[in-house]
C-alpha cells in the first residue's frame, strides 16, 4: 500500500531547496511581494485521510484556481445552456488569444481562459442575487470553511492593472456576449480572482469534483455528469498553453492560478494542492508542476 | 482642357439614382438615422477653383476621415519620433485587427487603423492644453473656417457602443502603448471622429496635404516632406482592407469614414470630397467609390 | 453488473435507423464510395470478453487512426527524444493549421494533426529497414492478425489529391523538420492511412494502450509510461478541434478518421471500436460519436 | 535643372564604403555567393538620357522583380480576369503568408507574393505555348535587348531548397487555383526568378510601366490602364512587409528582389535600378533603399 505522508514529505524536501524556483508573477503589484520560498502541498484522501507537507495552511492568492469554482456554480445554473456562450476546446496557442475571440464571433474557446471565465462571471452576476457576496458564501460552504474570504487589496490591485481584461470583456461586448455592464462584471471578475486560500482549504472545494459532485458534508452542489465535464474541461484547458503537456506528464484533471497554486485530482480517489509562487515561462508553478509530475510518478496514480 | 464642371456633375447625375446604395452604417445609433439618399461632390483646385454637385453643403459626420488631421497634427508635434509608437504598414487582412496589435507587442500596423489613431490621439491629448478645444481650432483653422464643430450627440453615441475601441484601448494600454487614461483618450478619439464637415470644408482641410503642408491661408502646417508621407500612408493604409483596391482602381491618396464620406487627393492638382452615406461590405462608401473611380478614369488624372 | 451485449445491440439498433447520417468523406476518391449506410460496434474487455454488433467484421479504411500506431511505434524508436520534434500540446482551431506551424518554426502541435503525424512517418522512414513492411508487420503483431493488408487503391487515391499534405510536408522541409524525402515520407504516409482494418481488428491493436503497453499475446511494445501518454495524447488531441467536446460528452481517450472509424478505451477496463462512415462538421463520424456518448453515459465509464 | 549625373555618383561614391551592407542570401545557394560589395545605379529617363554609377552593366540574379514582368503578360492575357484568382491587397505581416492563404481560401492577397507570384505563373503556363521560350522572349522584346537569358544553375539550386514554394503551390492546389501540375508551375517560376539581367536591362524592361505601357521600341505592351495599375500594385506591395515603409520613406512605385536589385519608377519622368547583395532584415537590399530614399529625398521627386 502507498505511504503517502511519505512520498508527500520527500517529495517536499527534495524540491523546497531546488535553486531555481521560477519567477513570482509581477503583473499584479500585491502578488509581486510573495515569498518565492513558500512551498506547501494538501492532499485530501476520498477514505478521509489528509496529508501535508511544509506552507499547506498558508492562505495564498487563487487566482485562476478559481475559475473552476465559478464554473461549478454557473453550470450549476445553466447546466448545457452555458454552451451556447462559451466552448470547450483547449484554446491551442498563447499569441493570440484575443484574435482567436474575434475570429470565433466572440465566442471564448473554454471557461478556463480569462475571456471565457469573464463570460462565466457574468453569467453569476445574472444568476446572484448580490453576486460578491453569494459567490463567497458558496465557495464557504462546498469547502466547509466559513473563515475564506477575498483579498480586498489584491482585488483593487488587479482591478488598476487589469487591462488586459478589460480588453477581453470590452471585445466580448461589442459581441454581444456579456449581458452585464464591463466594470459590474470585472468587479465581481477581480474579486473571484482575489480569493484567498490555503492549499488546504482548495483541496476541501474540490473534493466536490473528485467526488462526484458532492461536498464534504455530502451535499450534492453539482450533478454526476456535470462534476464529470467539469473534470474533461479541467484536463484538456487547465494549465493553458501547457495543458497538454500537464495531461502528458502528470495525468490528471487539474487547475493552475498565478499566485503558484496548483489542484489536480484523480476522480473517486484525491484531491492534492501545490503552492510555490514562483512560475515557469507558461505562468504555471515550476516547483509545484515538478512535484505533482514526481507524485503521479511515484504513485501511478493518473486517470491513464 | 478638362471640363471639372461637366464631368463632376454628370457623375452626380449618373449615380444618384443608383439602386444599389450600400447600407448606412448602424453601429452608431445617431449614424444610422443618416437619409441613405444624400450625395455630394466638391472638388477644390489648387488654382483656385472650386466644382461641386448635389450635397457639397451639407454637414456630415467625417468619422476615420478625422484621422488623418489628428495624424498630421502629431507628426507635427513631433515628427519621426511617432514612428517609435506606431508602424506604417498596410494593415493586411480585417478578421484579426487585435491579434495583429497582440503578435506585434503592441504597436499598431499603423495610424489609420482605430488602434494607430488611438495612439495618435493619446499623443495630442499629452501635447494639447484643452485637447478637445485644441484640436478643433486646429481644424477650423486648416480649414480657414470658424464655424466647423462636433457634433456632441454623435460622440455620445459612440460613447455608449464604442466597445470595440474601449477594447483596443486597453489592449494598447497592457502593452504600455498609451500614456494618458483610456477615458480621457477615448473621450477625445470619439469627439474627433464626431466632427461635422461638408464635402467642402472637407476638401479646404485636406488641401493642406495637396498643397506640400500649407493650408489655404498660406500657413505652413506641416513640412513639405511630412506632407508627402500623409500622403503616402493614406494611399497605403486610407481603405481600411480595401486600400490595395482603391490605390488600383482610383490612384489617388484618400481616406475614407463610416459617415459616407471619402476624400481624395492629386498632390499639387486637387483635392475632391463625396459623401454618400451607404456603405459597402468594407465599410467605404459604395456610391463614393465608384464616383471616384469614374473621375480618374475620365480625367486620367492619378499619380500613377 | 453492466450487460455490455445488450447496452451495445440496444445503441446499435437505435442509432442503425438514425436518417441524419453525416457525409461520407469525399476528398479521396476511393472513400467516397463507402456505404454511409455501414455501421459496426466491438468491444474488447480487459477480462477476455467481446461484444459486438452490427458491420464490426467489415474492413474499412482506417485513416488517421493509424497515427497513433504511428506514434506508438515512433515512441518505442525514440522515447522522449521524439518531443524536440512535435509537441503535445491541442492544435486548437482549424481556421490555419498551417499557419501554426509557422508561427511555432516548423514544430507541429501534437503528432496527431497531419503535420506532426508526418513528421512521426519520417521518423519511421529512418528508422525501419522497409518501412511499409515493417510497419505492416508491426501492426499485424499488436493486433495478433496477420491478415491485415493496405489498400493500394486507396494510397494510391490519396497520393493523387493529397495537395495539402505535400504542403504541410514541404513546410516542415522548410524548416528542417523533415529528414527523410518528401515523397518517401508521403508515400509511407499515404499507406498507412490506407491501412485497412475491421472493428475488431482495431479494438485488438488498441488492446495495447489500455493493457499498459501489453498486446493480447502478453508482448510488451511501449512502456507502461509510454502507454499512459499516449493515452494522454489521443483525449487532448484525439479529435481535431472537436477533443474538447469529446473529452467532454464522452470522457474516454480516442482517435477518430475520416474513413468513419473511432476507438475509445478506458485504461484496465476495455477497447471500443464504432465504424459508420458519415462525418459530421467537424469530420469525426457523426453516429460514431452518438454511440460512443450514450455507450458512457449508460454504463457511467469514462476517466473522469 | 536636377544634375542627375551628379546626384547618382556621389550616391554611389557615399554609400560604396558602408561598413553596414547586410547580408546576402543564403537560402538559394548560387544566390549565397555573391560578392556583397556589388553596387550599381541606373537610371533611364523618359527623355532619353541615361545616368550610371558604379556596377550598372554586371548582371545579377533578378529574382521577384520578375513578378512584375509575369504579371504584366497575365494582365495583358486576361485583364480582370485575373482578379477573380489573385487580390490586389497589400499582405500585412510576415508571421502567417500560408495562413493567409488558408483563411482565404486560397486567393493569393497579391500578385507580388509568392503564392501570389505562384498563381499568375499558372496563368503562364497555360497561356504560352511554350512558358519558359516565350516568356524570355517576352523579356527581351520589352527590353529590347536579345541577350537576357535564364541563369539554369540558380533555377536548379532554387529548386533544390524551394520547399515553401512547393507548400504554397500545393496549398493553392489544394484550393483548386492552381490548373497546372505542381512541377509545371514550379519549374516555370524558378526560371523566372532566375532571370540574369544587370541594372540598366531592368531599367529599360521597366520603362514599359513608367511610360504608360509602351516599350522603348514604342511598341504597346500592355494598356495604358494596365500600367497604372501595375504601379499602384508595386507601390502598395512591393517590398513585403515593408511596403509601406518605401512609400513613405521613397515614395515611388517599384519592387525589390532578393538578389539585392531594386526597380523605382516615376511614371511619365524616369525608372531607376540599384543593385547591392546585402540585405535588410526585411529582405530588401539595404544599401540599395538608402540609396532611393537619398535619389527622391535630394531630387525631390515622388508621386507625393
């Protein structure tokens, strides 16, 4: 039988002194003061056991980690309606992302780009009663965790710098697909964004995705089938530019953020989290990719 | 000898019963209420002599012809210098005018695409006092005519539909391409672009850059050989996609507006303006081309 | 305990009479000729069993679901040498595959679009004796059939029409991406898309990725690494621009081709060939894909 | 009254000893020989004198100033015709010409590019009865010189390594605008390129377009309309990715060619040749822009 608080601990202390660690994200002033030291990995046992290793109950930034989460919920709402406003093919190259968005009528290719997890938030912002607030409160409960919250200076940082973003939902406007003003909609955008949480408390909100939809506390928040497509959607789109590469070598649905964090899964079995900010040439953590291509190596636990 | 008069108002003549009109631009709420039936021609010799038919009159919105007057007041203020933030370059093909502004890092292919004009507007909202107020002098000036202005409803509407240039807006300010706000540089850009003219007053601004820089007072505005470079990128760059087709049907340095209107110009010979607000597939005025078209190849006069 | 003989008989003889059918491919002559009215279904068990129904002993023309058995053997030859030359990443959309390959040098995104597909032929082409017969065999031993044969006919149709990919060939000659002829390469490549096989035949080769790298003579050909990657490899990039929304609706690793074939498996458990040779839009085949997506969501197998 | 004599040899004597002369091409391997320090300048006027500095009578490898020549004889052949297989729009950017082609279904966006060059040599080669004699011919007559000749090493060394151009005359097949075989076309447009013709011979070939279709035997070549859209053309497309840098910077219709020539012509007034191997990172010769840049800027002569 596997030892995992073994393989999880060795794994830490061979890769927590590794002397290239990847460059902290500076885009985003606030995330620019991140620690490139920090080093933590969570794994969430489907049997109940949990192991950890170094920084796993350090609150970090989520960033795109939490696309998935608004996902779950908009496809909680709309369930295959969703599909008329954004795809689901891997988004093939980084050099023209926007273009892609013009050539396809101002379709975005997956939800896991920014310009497709924008059309998601303003499908939440549609859906929510008071948006912020309501997406917090779901994320809280499929994490059992009422103590997660935003970081509100991040949020504002992002928000200053974001132009980008704003290209893509100013784009996605003058297609007629986003039904919510650009500022609402990148308010809630930056927020979802800003979330802050420990690689502990990330392995708890997705137990939901590895566990068939169902939370912790065994509340179905998604369907069967729905928390299956949300797990395709993570394996062919989570890591970008390297999604295929991620499939390659490490062999699990998963999602990266620029604040270093990484989730991967294996359905019915765990959930595991990384967090080293630093990142590789792609934006997804070096070490934390290095070390959940070393777990799935180890282990010969992949959905392959 | 040529007979302006006769040829000028037999082309009138011929094409204003014209079925086939093109569609008025619908984009710009306040555009689209424009009577598809209006159509005029002014023509303005360098020795002085002025022909005109239907419409010459009769304000209209000039839209992207607004461009070239920002441009010209730009390289005056600050002559090759400008090239370090926008290309030259024709723009090659309409599905990807983003992608284009992504896979070159941020410099537009050049300034009379809405990405290079934005550009050149930020450049005059930096080097204007009131840049607004400024400029319009500027054009009623060239013009030798006080009583040219915007037309505050029209740049209202582009205001509120203007996603596409919010989108390029941001985009160049991701790439540190735009040094002042985007709203305050948007602000701008629509109101120049809302600036009412007639075929006439049209015609006595551009006769500037027929006339190696100097305006029909006899200021010199720009230098002779920045006159000759406007006319080189308004024949290489005037017609949006269409410009290749306009340099080989017509042969003549022009730019066109969504508002219907096209100037066009023999350098030293003559400036001539239409307005006719149809539109063809590439956004030129449909009936304004093809009265281009039939005076060059009557008069033979282009520069090739 | 799922009743596979009864779940598969019950799709094929609902999906038989379906009158919206898909195109059959009409690019080769020779394929065009099919019968859109043909339709088999095989399966293979890990556990020794078979299912089937309908045409699942009639020959087809295989297509590019000899890729894979390109690739495989390709790995074999090279391991992880074979990345310098293609990537793995999804090719993203159809709109310029050539152009990808230019924007990336001369690598193509993943060796089952045309152009990486033909660079794995030319590592072939080096690294067999006879290349054709070499590879025949290869495929005859994996599949534990020695009758499986080329169709000539077929080669030869797709050599005759086969303009684009000469183009893609000569592109990758361009940029040093090809060592071997470009007319040996293709010539090899053209036969192994003749390849000719029956469900049931593609289901034993196949037998091979889900047996970690074991045929059903118990032979090792790839590493039980090598086996999981290319799992990996056919659910990102199995599908042309449609792997997204097969990963998606039916969350099994594949390969489609344009003879009307596809093989899905899931790693330990089973091998599933559908063979109906009308192609929908995006050129999978359009009841092969209706079969496979109510084969997973009746017995709920899929890796996610 | 302009010194032409003058102006050109102290052009010639000022930019002989650039230490910065670019670099010669080195994918046509007869091409890669060149010595760099080559440098000639011819002009012919249209009132019959001619000026010469430097190596104006050593011939060179003409190479895509021959798609000026090809296209004339396909404009005389099929007049607009030829619009329905080729656009006259400049190209746009550098990072996708096959793209290009892919997204337009195969319509060349010009007759100056390669796949461009590539379509109207098609048209050649079912026109004349024996493409490569007759079109040589055709050479020498507009030139009045029955000395010119194919130079067969370069044609042969052009074919060796003209892998793009075979993946562009596929593609095109692919589209069905291509009529002849691949070879056919190929071998024609090689020898075109090949064409050996020194400074003044190109001056006297061009002497056709810059006096409106007649040759200097007098003889009507092509219309007087055809000419000048022959020069709207070269003066929208000419040079590549830097076309609309020549017009601004020179200001003349004219084309480059990768053996380091150049063509300028002022219509109705002169044309003027310079050849320097050495090229600019765009592909022009380097030496040979600057010198045209100082021609028009001391002469003060452009179609400006």
């Amino acid at each position: 039988m596997l030892d995992f608080n073994t393989i999880i601990n060795n794994i830490h202390s061979d890769l927590k002194n590794e002397v290239v660690k990847g460059v902290v994200a500076s885009y985003i002033p606030e995330l620019s003061k991140q620690d490139v030291n920090h080093f933590g990995i969570f794994m969430q046992h489907m049997d109940g056991r949990t192991f950890m290793a170094g920084d796993a109950n350090v609150p970090f930034s989520i960033q795109s980690i939490s696309k998935v989460l608004t996902l779950s919920k908009a496809i909680a709402f709309e369930d295959n309606n969703l599909w008329t406003r954004v795809d689901v093919e891997p988004s093939g190259n980084p050099f023209n992302h926007l273009s892609l968005l013009e050539l396809e009528n101002g379709i975005p290719r997956n939800p896991l780009i920014n310009a497709g997890a924008i059309v998601v938030a303003d499908i939440l912002c549609t859906q929510f009663k008071n948006p912020k607030a309501d997406f917090l409160q779901y994320v809280r409960d499929i994490s059992n965790d009422q103590s997660i919250n935003y970081n509100y200076k991040v949020a504002a940082s992002e928000k200053l710098t974001g132009y980008n973003n704003y290209a893509a939902a100013n784009l996605l406007k003058s297609f007629g697909n986003l039904h919510n003003d650009v500022e609402v909609v990148l308010d809630f955008y930056f927020h979802q964004c800003a979330l802050e949480m420990t690689c502990a408390q990330v392995a708890k909100a997705f137990y939901v995705f590895a566990n068939s939809g169902k939370c912790v506390n065994n509340k179905q928040h998604v369907t069967v089938s729905q928390a299956k497509r949300i797990n395709a959607i993570m394996l062919t789109c989570g890591f970008y530019d390297e999604s295929g590469e991620f499939a390659f070598e490490v062999g699990l649905p998963g999602k990266s953020g620029v604040g270093g964090g990484i989730v991967a899964l294996l359905p019915n079995k765990f959930v595991i989290t990384t967090w080293s900010p630093g990142l590789n040439a792609k934006g997804n953590s070096l070490i934390g990719m290095q070390a959940l291509e070393q777990f799935t190596t180890q282990t010969n636990l992949s959905i392959f």
